[in-house]
C-alpha cells in the first residue's frame, strides 16, 4: 500500500490514506521551480498574496498550508474548465507537481543544497513586465476608514507626442489593501467624456459617467490575482493615438482605518507598427439582470452579434459576490454553436484567460454569455439573499459581462465591432429573474 501511495500520492492525499515520504524531495531541487512558476507573481513582498514564497525562510512555515491547498486545488487560483478549452498562462498543476509538494511537507520541508536552486526570478522594481513608460496618478486618494466609496476617475494629463503600439501592460495599486479593482483608460483627442476635469483630481462616477464610443478603450487593468496583460498574439498590439491622455479609473474600499494609494500603469512598447490591433471589449452585457430572492442558482444571459470578421483571444467573466460560474458560447451564422470557455466564478480572484489558439469570429457570429449565481443564505458572501438584485457598481448589487480580448484590421472602427442583441436588449422586468436561456430561443 505505501508503494502504491508513492506513485499516487495525490488520489491518495484526497483519499486520506497516509503517504509514503520521499526524502529525495527538497525545497531548493524541486519545491522552487514550481513555486517560480506557479506562485511568485502573487507570493512576493508588496503582492496581493498574504505572505513570500521567494526562499526557503519564507515557504518553510507554510509548509502544510501549501499542502492542503494544492491537494484541495484551492491554489494556484484557476477556474477554468479543462475539458472545454485551453489557454496559454494556465497555471493548473500537473499531478507530479501536487505530488512533489506533498512529499515535501509530508517529510519535514527540507531545504536541500542552495547549489541545485534554479536562479533567482528576476522582477523589476515589483513589475512582471520591463515598462518602456509608466503612467502615475499625480496625486494620493484618501481612503475613509468606514463607509461606501463611489467609482473614482482620475484624468491625467500625458498628451503623448506622437502614435504608440503597446504589445504589455499592468496597472499596479499604490496600495493593494484598498484598491478592489482598476482600469487605466485611453482617451483619445477629442472624446467628450472627462470634459471639465481638473487632471489630479478624483471625480466620482455619478459626476463622470462614461459612455460607449469616442474610442476610449481599457489599456491595463488591475484584479487580484490578474498580473500583467499581454496584447501580443502573433504580432498584434493596443493603439493609443497621438495627444491621448489616460483615465485611472478605481474602486476603493474601507479597511477601517484612513488609507492613501496612488496607482500607475506600466506600458512596453512594440518596436514596429503591427498588422493586427488588439481591443478589449466589455463583451455580452447584461445590464438588464434581475436576481430573485433567495434563488441559489439564478441564470443571467447576455449576447453582442460580431459586425465584422474578429479573432478572439482572451476572456475575463466579472460579476459580484453571488456569481457562481459563467460560460461562453459562439453561436457562428451557420448556426454551429461552440462552447469556448466554461469555469467558476470567484470574486476574490478575478482570472483572465488568454485562449492558447485565437478563435476566428465571422460577422454576425452571436457571443453568449450565461451566468449563474447564489443568492441564497448559503453564500456566505451574499450581502442580503432576502433583496432582488439589479445591475449597479458596488459589491452588494450585481453585473453580468466578460471582458473579452479581439484581433481586428487597424484600419476598422473598434467601437462598431458588436452590438448587443437578444437577451441584451430586453427590458428589465421586477420580479422575474433573468433572462435566462429561453430568451435565447
């Protein structure tokens, strides 16, 4: 039995039959290349993970914890489903990498030689990317140590010269205890919104509410857990124009006491003018929601039709704290329906997936999107299960889209790629949840 534990020492973990130590297993051999990997673009000082996986000092107490986490594949964070799709940053473990932690905690966390450490990961002043330019607020946020805070805006001021092509970009938060989520925003030459601000200062949403079209577009975003975005799949890249200026826009939240951030956003350049421009989309909306009480599995559907030939490459659900699971679904003008993505929803980790192979999306391809959430009491994190929920900003109401990431010819207009259609364009209705699928019909 102890043989046979050894060779499956995962299915016999989730079994809770004892494992057999493997005292070859040690922390610099074989723990820390899977920590590199895996684990230390949250798991470094000033990171949004609790605590350093970078040495042995750091790992060792969290030794069992590490355990019970990978067997229960709690960490890494990764809600996708394997059978549906496969994507390029997945950071799913193998079973021989489960089984190497295990053994590892399970005879005592050895440390091993420091000679048989892979080099040390080498960050740039916290980045996950080399930025050729960085963009900061100008000036701190005061956070309230109690009460509700509105979506902030914040204009700053970059007038940049002349026209860029950004293959990379991350948005990092002056202060990660407080700053939920982010988006720094292109605003080119001429958009109308943010008209009347004074650049520095924090508007919030009720007095800058941002409308479709003008061009403005996400450039970095921030979600614990996210990293850094790519916006290179074979050459592609995002076009900021010339005399664009950038828009923070973030959703703080009290920790009980006073607290100040100020975020930037780091930008890699591409050295040449690419083929292909890479645009992020707020995908199917369904704005229309409603949530009934106490329903502890309640459907949401949304759906955009493509205007014009698109290839995907990236999808990012976001809801709030009822979401349970989101799927995606292309329904192309054949009439051919394929499920491209399909996973749990965690608001704590709000993941993007960059698809390992771009999806071609004729025009008048429908682009679904089907939530489920839990408004019943058994969600520990429902603010209310007795309330019907609506689409609104904050944590206690609801949203149901999918930031989705598209390859378009840089000579077509972005904001014509889709428009909303089916269940999207329905009117709310009180007291009846959805819609729901039968809309679709």
């Amino acid at each position: 039995m102890a043989r046979l534990c050894v060779l499956s020492v995962v299915v016999c973990a989730l079994a809770g039959v004892g494992t057999a130590a493997t005292p070859s297993v040690t922390f610099q051999k074989d723990v820390l290349p899977i920590l590199q990997k895996n684990c230390q673009t949250c798991h470094r000082p000033g990171e949004v993970a609790p605590f350093s996986l970078m040495g042995y000092t750091d790992a060792r107490p969290w030794a069992k914890a590490i355990k019970a986490a990978v067997v229960s594949q709690k960490m890494p964070p990764w809600f996708a489903d394997p059978k549906v799709s496969h994507f390029s940053n997945e950071r799913r473990l193998t079973e021989e990498q489960i089984a190497t932690l295990v053994s590892w905690a399970d005879n005592g966390a050895p440390e091993g030689d420091s000679k048989d450490a892979p080099a040390p990961l080498k960050f740039v002043d916290g980045w996950n990317i080399k930025p050729d330019l960085q963009v900061e607020m100008p000036t701190e946020f005061h956070v309230p140590a109690t009460g509700t805070i509105d979506y902030q805006y914040m204009l700053v001021k970059t007038n940049f010269p002349e026209d860029m092509w950004v293959v990379a970009a991350e948005m990092r938060p002056g202060n990660s205890k407080v700053v939920h989520h982010g988006e720094a925003w292109v605003l080119p030459p001429g958009a109308k919104w943010m008209t009347g601000a004074t650049p520095g200062v924090s508007y919030p949403a009720q007095e800058m509410r941002r409308g479709p079209g003008d061009g403005i577009e996400i450039l970095g975003k921030f979600n614990p857990g996210l990293g850094d975005q790519t916006f290179d799949f074979g050459g592609s890249a995002k076009f900021v124009p010339k005399g664009s200026d950038i828009v923070f826009e973030v959703h703080y939240t009290s920790v009980g006491t006073a607290q100040t951030s100020k975020s930037v956003v780091g930008l890699v350049l591409a050295k040449n003018r690419p083929q292909l421009r890479y645009v992020t989309s707020y995908g199917p909306i369904g704005n229309n929601l409603v949530i009934e009480p106490n329903d502890n599995n309640a459907e949401v559907v949304s759906e955009i039709t493509s205007q014009f030939d698109s290839r995907m490459v990236y999808i990012q659900p976001h809801m709030h704290l009822r979401g349970k699971d989101y799927e995606v679904r292309l329904v192309y003008p054949t009439g051919e329906t394929q499920t491209v993505f399909r996973g749990r929803f965690d608001f704590n980790w709000q993941l993007g997936y960059d698809l390992e192979k771009p999806l071609v999306l004729p025009k008048g391809t429908r682009v679904q999107g089907i939530a489920h959430y839990d408004n019943s009491p058994n969600n520990k994190w429902n603010p209310d299960p007795a309330k019907e929920v609506v689409w609104g900003l904050q944590n206690w109401d609801e949203m149901q889209n999918c930031f989705m990431g598209f390859l378009i010819d840089s000579a077509v207009d972005p904001d014509k790629l889709f428009k909303a259609s089916g269940p999207s364009v329905l009117k709310r209705v009180p007291g009846k949840g959805g819609p729901t699928q039968a809309s679709l019909q």
